[in-house]
C-alpha cells in the first residue's frame, strides 16, 4: 500500500468524484454550447459550477472564469495587466513566488518592457508587509503576493497587503492554490482584484483551473475564439471538471476545521521525530498545517526521495510542478537556508486522507533510512 505525502504538487480525487466525473463524461457530453436541451444541461450545470465556486468564495458568480490550471489563470492575469498600465513599468511580487509567476514576469519583462522586483521573505519565510510595500510606487501598476508557500507551507500576509493597497491604483493579484481546504480563505473583503486557484490542489480533477476576477477589475481576453467565458477564455467547456471540482472545493472547505487539526497534530509528530533524527526543520511555526519541509545534512533530497519511494513512501523534493532539476529549492534559499542544507530538504506535504497510519509508517521509515544513508 502506498503512503503518500506529495499533496502540495497534487491530490488523489475521492472516489464518488472520480466515478462522477467518468460518468459525467460517459452520459453527459453534449457541448454546452449547443442549442439542443442536451447541450443546455452541460450549460446549466457548468453554471452550477459556477455559482458553487463563487458560493465557497462569497463572490459573485459573475467573478469566477474556469481555465485550464492555475498555471493558465496566472499567465492570463499577469499578461493582462500590461493592457492597463499606461505609462507605468513596474510589477511588485516575492522570490518565493512559484514558477508560474516568476517565469512569467520574466518573459514579460523581455516582450514588453516592464521591469519587476521580488521581495525576498525574512529567515522564517515569510515576507514583510512593510518591506513589500516600501518597494509600490508611482511606477507600480500590479502587485502579485501568493497566500501559502507551496514548499515551505508559509502563510503570506496577502490580506494586509491587499487593504494597504486599497486606494492605490495598483492591481493585486494573490496566488491562493495551496489555500483551499487549508486556512479559511475568503473573497468577501474583496481585498484583491484577482485570485488563482487550482481543483486537482484539493482533491478535484487535474485540467481545472479557477481565476476570480472582482467585478469592475480590468481584464482582457486570454484565449480567444467562440467566446466562451463570457468572451474571456475561448474553447470548449470542460463541463465534467468544472462541476466536480466545484464539489471538492465545498468538501475541501467543509472539512477544513477537523482535518487541520489533525493534519496539526501529525505535523507536530512529524517534527519532534525529525528532530530526534537529527533533522533541521525548515517550515515556520505558523504554516499550512499540511506541509514540513525539513532537512537531513548530509543526504541529499533526491537520494531520501528515492529511498523512500522503495518503500512505497512518496514525498517530494519541493515543487513538482517545475522540472525535476530545479525544484523550490530557491524558496530556501531565498530564506537563507545554508545551501548545503537546502539541497537536502525533502518536502512532507499531507491531505485529509492522510491518515494515522500513513504517518506511524513515514516516521518508521524515515527511522530506518535516514541513518543508513548518513554513513
Ligand atoms: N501556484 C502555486 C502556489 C502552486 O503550488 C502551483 C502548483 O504547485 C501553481 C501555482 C500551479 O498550479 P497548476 O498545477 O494548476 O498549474
């Protein structure tokens, strides 16, 4: 049986979903936009989707556009602000951002001719407020700040963030993937103008992405075409995906309460035995109660993965969404990590199906590989 811990990269979908989302596909795949009544049930119910998401958010319905990933939904973002920033030339964001962020200011800097800072965080991972904001002025026209750290597991103030910027003529943009089912997140404030979202990050399917947009914020079409997406992000709806991630965004949000604080409970057991083994915790105290990335000197993170992983134990080296050469080691160091330590920092990343057991057998299996590969 296998013991999995690689749930900041993706989840395992629940098995009532999976079977409805096979079913939805089987029976139900007219296209929405057909004129037939078949092809306007898959538009209702992607409309039920629809409201659900922006239920779980306290939005509007108007608000939320589907995409493709997160990846997708924070390209279009991004690449949209450019539209609207007049003779302004500056983006404001962290060094812990992932890929999906960073690569993208990249390229935009060599097409458009923008430039941007990063904001690197303090030695606990988290970035400062005042800092962060001492870098927004008159050239700033976006602001992108993600809410929890896909590899460390950091809470990011982005709600601070937000209310400061009110007022400013600055767009915001938080990157809140690894919140759903994880802390309370919620858009009633209305403290940022766009937010990025991903299903298969809390047990949906993969191939689903979720972008708000507030009402009122400006936003240019991404992908163009039939003009699905009320003319925002043309093609083919995925009905199926869309529905059943919005059921596992409710589930993710209804059990927050009781799987935090277990996921917390086996946090705290996982740290007291790395530390027995030697082990430098990297996570703060206050993260994401489902992720510990800590680091054992001298073994390097690919080596532990790929003992463990032999014994049917899964973790992760960091981000498993960028190439498996360059992981989230850069959100380390960007902390200060010593190198040598960062280069050996595994990622321990749980879900809701995490269970008890699962956790007695990585702490016996890290006791029994860990000393073995320290000689
Ligand atoms: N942002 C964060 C914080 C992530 O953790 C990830 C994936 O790990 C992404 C964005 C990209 O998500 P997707 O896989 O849906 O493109």
């Amino acid at each position: 049986m296998i013991r999995y811990f690689d749930n900041n990269a993706t989840t395992q979908m629940e098995r009532d979903l999976a079977k409805l989302m096979a079913s939805l596909c089987e029976e139900e795949y007219a296209n929405p936009n057909s004129m037939h009544s078949f092809g306007l049930k898959q538009a209702r119910r992607h409309e039920e989707a629809r409201e659900r998401v922006a239920h779980c958010l306290s939005v509007d319905p108007r608000e939320i556009f589907f995409t493709s990933c997160a990846t997708e939904t924070i390209n279009w973002i991004l690449r949209s602000s450019i539209f609207f920033r007049g003779k302004r030339k500056k983006i404001v964001t962290t060094s812990i951002e992932h890929k999906a962020v960073l690569n993208t200011l990249r390229d935009l800097k060599t097409i458009s001719n923008i430039e941007y800072r990063e904001v690197a965080p303090e030695s606990d991972g988290i970035v400062s407020v005042d800092k962060l904001l001492s870098e927004v002025d008159d050239e700033t026209f976006l602001v992108s700040v993600m809410a929890a750290n896909n590899v460390t597991g950091s809470i990011q103030p982005y709600e601070e963030i937000g209310m400061a910027l009110r007022g400013r003529a600055v767009l915001y943009h938080v990157d809140a993937v690894q919140t759903i089912g994880k802390i309370p997140f919620n858009l009633q404030k209305g403290f940022c103008d766009y937010a990025s979202f991903s299903a298969h990050k809390f047990h949906g399917p993969k191939g689903v992405g979720i972008a708000y947009v507030k009402r009122g914020s400006p936003i240019k079409p991404f992908i163009t075409g039939g003009g699905q997406e009320r003319g925002m992000r043309a093609g083919t709806q995925n009905v199926p995906g869309a529905l059943v991630a919005s059921i596992a965004m409710q589930r993710a949000i209804e059990n927050m309460e009781t799987s935090s604080r277990r996921l917390r409970d086996f946090q705290q057991q996982i740290v007291k035995s790395v530390k027995a083994l030697g082990g430098v915790v990297n996570t703060p105290e206050d993260s994401i109660s489902n992720t510990v990335n800590v680091s054992f000197a001298g073994i390097r993170s690919e080596v532990l993965v790929n003992a463990l992983s032999q014994e049917d134990v899964y973790l992760g080296t960091s981000s498993a969404c960028s190439s498996r050469s360059d992981g989230g080691q850069y959100v380390l160091d960007e902390m200060g990590v010593d190198p040598s330590l960062a280069s050996c920092s595994i990622r321990i990343s749980m879900s809701r199906f995490t269970t008890k057991e699962d956790v007695a057998i990585l702490i016996e299996k890290l006791k029994k590989t860990v000393p073995l590969l320290k000689f």
